[in-house]
C-alpha cells in the first residue's frame, strides 16, 4: 500500500510541476513546451489530480474540453481503484 501511495504522490508532483512548465513555456512563447499527450497520459496513469490542480492554480489548459474530462476522471478512477482494493483487502498484503 504505502508504495502504492508513494507512486501516486510522485506521479501527481510531476504532473503538477509540468503543468507549471509548459503554463511558463506558453507565456513566453517557446518552441519547446511539454505536449498534450505526455500530460493527458500523466493523468491517466494517476497523475489526474496534479493536472486537474496545476489547471485551475497555474489557470492553464482550462478551455481544452479534453483536460476537463480527462483529469476528473483519471482522479475518480484512481480514487474508486483504492477504496475497491482497500474494501478487498489487497492494499493491506
């Protein structure tokens, strides 16, 4: 379990820190900005919070209909992922 929790505190941090760089990147206009698609894997992959987050504190991304379903989503995936392996009982072996 506590592995589980470390991995989605990371995963959240990194989706978080890279809605903060490509929100930067856009404001001064660089090539190099992170894509679309790595963020919306992120949220997929447990990163949902950290997207939905970094979209209302950085004000970034919040028009794309995609991140707006998307990061909800992932996040009430994961969250009913662990309340269904805590009910089973598999978080606590």
């Amino acid at each position: 379990m506590q592995i589980l929790l470390l991995y989605l505190l990371v995963i959240n941090l990194v989706s978080l820190m890279l809605m903060f760089k490509d929100k930067r990147s856009a404001r001064k206009r660089r090539r190099r900005r992170v894509r679309e698609r790595t963020l919306l894997i992120l949220a997929c992959i447990g990163g949902g919070l950290g997207i939905w987050v970094g979209m209302y504190l950085f004000r970034h991304k919040t028009l794309h209909t995609s991140f707006k379903v998307i990061a909800p989503v992932g996040t009430i995936g994961w969250i009913l992922l662990l309340l269904w392996l805590g009910y089973t009982g598999l978080l606590s072996r």
